[in-house]
C-alpha cells in the first residue's frame, strides 16, 4: 500500500521586463484560466484514485488488505517569456519567485498526500459484513471520506491563508519580485 504522486506541468506563458510588468501579465491571465483568486498565479489541480485494490474474504466478511493510492498533480505555472531581453538581476529575482512558488504549490500536494495516507490507513481498517458490501462503498464509509475531504479542503485554505499574510512567504516573494528591474 502506498500513495503514488504523478506530477504533469502546464505552464501559461506571461511577459514584462519589470516584476510590476510581469505581476500586471498574470493577473490578465489569471482570469482567463479559472483562477479565482484575483491574486492567484499558479496552482496545482490534483484528484486522488484509489487503485490496485487487494481483498480478504473470510466467510461472509470481506477486508481491505492493500492498496495505492494515486494523487494525479498538474502544476499549472506561469512561463516568463521575456527572460531573454530582461537584466540579469530581474532574471535572478523570477528564479527566487518562481522557487517559492514551486515549493508552495507542491506544500499543496504534501498536504493532500497526508490526507491520501489518512484514507488509506481508513480503507484498510474496515472489515465490510458482506461480500455485495465490499464492492461498493456503504453511506458510513462516504460519510468519513467526505469529512476527510472537508478536512482537506480547510487545512489548504489554513495553509494558503497563512502564507498571504503581511509577512507570509507569498506576499514577501510577491513583494520582492515587484521590486525588482
């Protein structure tokens, strides 16, 4: 059993030779991708599928020995496409940005890993009465897995809400790259 992270990017591509450039390039953009935080500038879409799934079957009882579970990870990313004609200053700064920006959209996928690790330990203790039951889910299973999913949800916006803060990392990285030329 184990939780599997297959990560894809899409990137978006952005201009400007100034970090106030390049800030007003994706908040055009961000509109037109879905975003919906005008502050956005990337994300990370994910679903989470639970495959390979191994039963146990005693009498009219059936379990949930092992399974993966599969956290499927697009980083949609902006693409600086004027980096060629920028200073080599501005370069530097984008490449700071661009790491905080990474490492928080991958803080996104760690939290829902934990959340697939949860779920997977939950799966695995359930022993289902019947042999029809262990087919499908019953309400008490989908009842747990939708608070998890709450949970999920509240401790991304924790997250994403504690970083936007004066002195949260992505209102600093957002404020050093608008400084810079």
């Amino acid at each position: 059993a184990e939780v599997i992270i297959k990560e894809t990017k899409t990137t978006y591509d952005i201009g400007g030779t100034t970090g106030i450039a390049i800030m007003k390039n994706i908040r055009k953009k961000n509109k037109a991708l879905g975003f919906i935080k005008s502050h956005e500038i990337a994300r990370v879409n994910y679903n989470v599928n639970v495959t390979n799934v191994k039963k146990s079957i005693t009498g009219n009882t059936c379990r949930i020995l092992d399974a993966d579970i599969v956290i499927n990870a697009d980083y949609v990313l902006p693409n600086w496409a004027d980096a060629k004609i920028s200073t080599i200053n501005m370069n530097s700064e984008w490449n700071i940005f661009m790491d905080y920006v990474l490492r928080h959209e991958r803080t996104h996928v760690d939290i829902a890993t934990q959340f697939a690790e949860k779920y997977l330990m939950f799966l695995k203790s359930i022993t289902y009465p019947s042999l029809t039951d262990c087919l499908y889910m019953d309400e008490g299973d989908k009842k747990i897995l939708n608070m998890m999913i709450k949970e999920n949800k509240k401790r991304q916006n924790i997250f994403d809400f504690k970083e936007s803060q004066l002195n949260g990392r992505a209102r600093k990285a957002q404020n050093r790259l608008l400084r810079a030329k």
